[in-house]
C-alpha cells in the first residue's frame, strides 16, 4: 500500500447521485419506506435522466498524500468492495502486523490504525440496494437485509435467536446464546438472582451496562425499558458484522476488544458489566482482565457471567471454574448468586480486605491512580485500584435526577459548578434551534454522536428524544467522560487524529463543538479535511453534520462541504458567551455507485 492508485476507472465514468425525497409517511402502507436509490448504467456526459443528479467526482482508491489536496473534481469516492472499510479494523493491514502482536491474548483484535499514507483518502460508498435504516422502534426488530448483507451471523446463531432471515429484512427476535428464548425472560431472571426474587436490575441500582461481546445487542435493546443505558461493544472477528447489526437496528455499540490495553471508558463508571458467552478468556493471565473490569465496575456493583464454567461440569470447565473463584476471591469480590447457567459476582468496596490480600502476596495493588487522565492506549495493569477513605465513590442519585448532578470529580480537573450549570442550560437552548434549523421529524434521528462532548450537556438536551448518543471526550482533553457517566450517560475517549472504531453509515447526526480548532495545530493526520473525511464515513446517507467553530474554520468547511458530497447552510446562534457563532448544517447526499 502506498500513495498511489490501486484501481482506476476511466474519466468518463461518473458517481450518479439520487437525492432521496423525505415524504411520505414511515410506514406507507407497510411497515417500511421504499427509499432505495435510483442506479443507471454508466452514461457519457451528454446523457441524462430526468430526476437523476450526475456529480463529477470519480471513483478511485486514492490513498491519503502528506501534501494533501482536494481535486477541483471532488473528493474521489472509493470502489464498491471498499462499502464497509474501518480504517483501524482493517484485516489485511492487520495481517501484517501478526509476527509483532500477541496472539495469545488476542491483541490482532484491538484497533490497529495504519500509517496516515496507508490509509485510505475516498469517499466509502454504500453497498448495493442500500436503503435508508428503519425508523425507531420498528428497527429494534426489523433492518433492512441489504445494508447488511452477511448471512453467517443467521446460519450459525439463528437457532439461538440472534436473527434471521425474512424476505428483504434481518429479524431480531430477541434471543442470544443462553437466552434464546428471549433477553426480557433473561433480564428478569438476573434481577431476580441479586435482589433474592423481590426485585428486578432497576430496583437492584443498575443504570449503566457495560456489555462484552455483545453479539447483536439483544440484551442492550430490551435493558432500554427499564431506564437501563448500555455500551456494547465486541470485537470485529469471525462473528462477523455483529457492531454493524447493533448500529443498524438503533442500539449503542462500537468495535472493541478486552485484550492487551485499557478500554476506552473511565474508571468506576458501570454498575454491571456483563458476559454472555462473550468468548474471553477471563482466567488466563493472572486474571488481568477481570482487574480490568474491576477498574470499570463502580463500588457494589456486578459482574454477570453466562457461560459453560458456571454450571458445565465436563471437559476443563470444572478447572477454569476453580482459577476464576480463586481469582475473584483473590479481589474481594463476593459470589452472591449462582443459578442455571449463570454466575454473579459482586465488588465489594473493601479496602482492608484487598490490604490483607496485598499483604499475603495474591495480588498487587496498583499504584494512586490519575483519574484526570483518560483510559486511551493505556496498556492494561495487573493490579487492583483502591480507593482511599477520601475519595470514596459518591453515591448517586437514580435518573432522572442523576443528568443534573454536579461532582466533585469535575472541581477537581478546574470545571466549576456554575461553568458546568452554564453548559447544561445552554445546550437546552441551543437543541432547540437546532430542531428548528433540521426540519425534520424527531423518529428520523436515532443515532446520535457528540464528538467533542465536554460534560454531557448536549446529550442531557436529548435525554428526552427517541435517540441515544455517543458522547466522545477527547484523549487530548480533561477526563469529563467520568462526569458524563455519573450523569447516567454512556460514551468513550478517542482522538480525532485517528478513525473510530465503528463502521460506515452508522450514525443519523454528529455534532462536533470547537472540535476542529482543537486539533488545528495537531499535525499529521489530524487535519481539517481528515476529520472531515471520517464524518463522511460514520455518517449515514441524508444523514445531518452540526459544526461550530471559528469564522476561518467554517467557512473552509463551507467551501469544502460540496466536494465531500454534502448540502451546507450557514446560520448564526449565540454561543454560550453571547457572542454570535456560525453554525454549519450538512446535510450528506444519499448517493450510488453506478
């Protein structure tokens, strides 16, 4: 892989674009839109069909260049085989990096971004017969078969109920592997297993979910009713496109792997972490990867384990069963429930116990944690955090009250209650407009990123909407993504000079707030038009693009926004000093391959 071009077509063959009109009823006589593009074969220039908007970029697979310029003709757009590149999870790159990774805990799976002129710089088109998602909360059961096209998820669970195949649709009936019956029985029966039958995981404390392995993301979708926010993740293996089902039916998830670093979410943040034949080798090496939920799991709170050593008494599971009592005893969590196929541990806050465990030598304590700084590429430790007597975990409150808390975790990184006040109701404010500026029915957004999220204020203005979103702190920022999830709000770190873990086409708005001039003076591969161009990827097709930033840098976004195939209005907004601010509103084409 280089600078140059793998493929090339001949300058006579076009993108063909057809904008998608948004009338019409959801339903229209059934449950689903007919919302497919218009395609024609490919046409000279002289050619030309009524209704069918002909734009001049060309098809390429053009890499990114160090000097970086964008052709008067548009951005090139990839080929078709390129429709679900995910520049960080890409398995031929990874390929390569084999003989240097550790295999034997599955470092291959974790994000592995390429050189920046090893990455690609095109337009990542939709596959064939892409349609636009189904509206929430249709799309919880029902996604459009074509804008997933991978049937081994169907032929290999589809007897434990994960999905199958109904004419043009994927089903999601609701099962998983040890709940194929149905994940609201499953729930159930866990809320049952830690209140001792008198309650359920809402009356239990539950508020937030970490989800490993988590298929897709049946056990996330039916936690919703109960006021439960979950972050799913999984890694992009042989269960393929599982991160792309969860996305496509409106539920929270992203690409990730337990393996060898830190995931990306803060300390203390889950009341549960869960683990339903999620295929980790948690007893393997020490056990770190059960230290590493225990740096994720809030005081009390739950680790749920659903898997062949908790009730299978053949082969070697009666052992790995042993190693993982040991282990668990080992970090003072207390086994409180055991029944069926399942097991639910307990971190207990206890810092003597852990004392006394450090003392006899079974496990090491870890040296003062430094929770300002975020949980990216942080090589996992083989140790326990233990919370002095000052800085025990402060008790929260249960939503709805939970998104208006102030703690003192953000006094401590320089954020005031009356700044952190100022932001919330700003935001309340500025949703508004923003309603008011995208014209569009409230059930057409469903998912929803905030790439520079601060405190959460943006996402608490949409608590109340039909959508979810993905809050993004920065790594290069203040840890404010403990906040957002003390808030009951779910997100992870990242940084914008690389690729997100996800897959094209999967979210319905971005909003990114002063991201840009952020990374201004960042250098390589954290340019304007690579941000750029990675928002084009994660955005779905008429999908919308919230920027505020800098006179200079929207208006270069504005010049440059017809080039990456999107509408753009300017408007101006106060911004939360009073002063007036331009906004951008894009809106990306829906556009085919011819």
């Amino acid at each position: 892989m280089g600078g140059g071009s793998a493929f090339k077509l001949e300058s006579w063959q076009m993108i063909t674009l057809a904008l998608l009109l948004m009338l019409g009823s959801f339903y229209a006589g059934t449950f689903f839109r007919q919302n497919a593009p218009n395609y024609v074969s490919q046409l000279s220039y002289n050619f030309s069909f009524p209704g069918i908007s002909t734009f001049a970029n060309k098809v390429e697979l053009t890499y990114r260049r160090t000097l970086l310029v964008i052709p008067e003709t548009g951005v090139d757009v990839c080929p078709l085989s390129f429709n679900e590149y995910i520049p960080c999870h890409n398995v031929s790159y990874i390929q390569t990096l084999l003989p240097s990774l550790d295999t034997s805990r599955r470092e291959e799976l974790e994000r592995h971004c390429p050189p920046v002129q090893q990455r690609l710089f095109c337009l990542v088109p939709p596959p064939r017969d892409y349609k636009i998602p189904i509206r929430w909360p249709i799309s919880r059961d029902y996604v459009w078969r074509s804008n997933v096209n991978h049937t081994h998820l169907a032929e290999v669970k589809g007897g434990q109920n994960w999905v199958h195949e109904k004419d043009q649709l994927w089903w999601f009936p609701g099962g998983g592997t040890h709940f194929k019956h149905g994940a609201p029985e499953y729930i159930q029966r866990l809320g049952n297993m830690i209140t001792n039958d008198s309650g359920d995981l809402r009356t239990a404390g539950v508020v937030q979910v970490l989800d490993v392995g988590c298929g897709v993301s049946s056990f996330s979708a039916f936690l919703l009713p109960l006021g439960i926010q979950t972050m799913s993740f999984a890694p992009k293996d042989g269960h393929e496109n599982q991160i792309q089902f969860s996305l496509e039916r409106g539920i929270g998830a992203m690409i990730s792997a337990i393996a060898t670093k830190q995931l990306p979410y803060p300390s203390n943040s889950f009341e549960m972490v869960h683990c339903s034949r999620c295929r980790v080798d948690w007893h393997e090496n020490d056990g770190i990867l059960l230290k590493e939920v225990d740096r994720l799991l809030r005081s009390n709170g739950y680790f749920v384990y659903s898997a062949p050593p908790a009730y299978r008494k053949d082969k070697d599971f009666p052992i790995i069963w042993e190693k993982l009592v040991n282990l668990t005893s080992a970090m003072c969590w207390k086994l409180i429930a055991k029944r069926v196929q399942t097991a639910i541990w307990m971190k207990q806050e206890d810092p003597a116990c852990l004392q006394r465990i450090s003392e006899q030598k079974l496990i090491d304590i870890c040296d003062t944690a430094d929770d300002s700084k975020s949980s990216w590429n942080t090589k996992l430790g083989n140790c326990i955090q233990v919370r002095g007597m000052q800085t025990n975990a402060p008790k929260l409150p249960s939503k709805p009250d939970r998104l208006s808390i102030y703690l003192e975790s953000l006094k401590k990184i320089g954020i005031s209650q009356e700044e952190f006040t100022l932001e919330t109701v700003f935001w309340q404010d500025q949703v508004q407009h923003y309603w008011r500026l995208l014209n569009v029915n409230k059930t057409e957004i469903r998912n929803v990123m905030d790439m520079n999220a601060f405190c959460g204020g943006f996402a608490v203005a949409l608590d109340s909407s039909p959508m979810w979103v993905m809050n993004i702190v920065p790594a290069t920022m203040k840890n404010t993504l403990s906040a957002i999830y003390d808030r009951g709000l779910i997100g992870a770190f990242h940084d914008w000079c690389e690729p997100f873990s996800t897959y094209p086409r999967t979210y319905d708005l971005l909003h990114a707030n002063h991201l840009f001039s952020h990374y201004k003076e960042c250098g390589e591969g954290c340019l304007l038009e690579d941000i750029l161009l990675e928002m084009d990827r994660m955005i779905r097709p008429q999908g919308f693009i919230i920027i505020r930033d800098e006179d200079a840098i929207t208006s270069t976004i504005k010049d440059l926004a017809p080039k990456f195939l999107w509408e753009v209005e300017s408007h101006v907004l106060d911004n939360i000093k009073k002063n007036s601010e331009t906004v951008l509103i894009c809106r990306k084409k829906f556009w085919a391959i011819v």
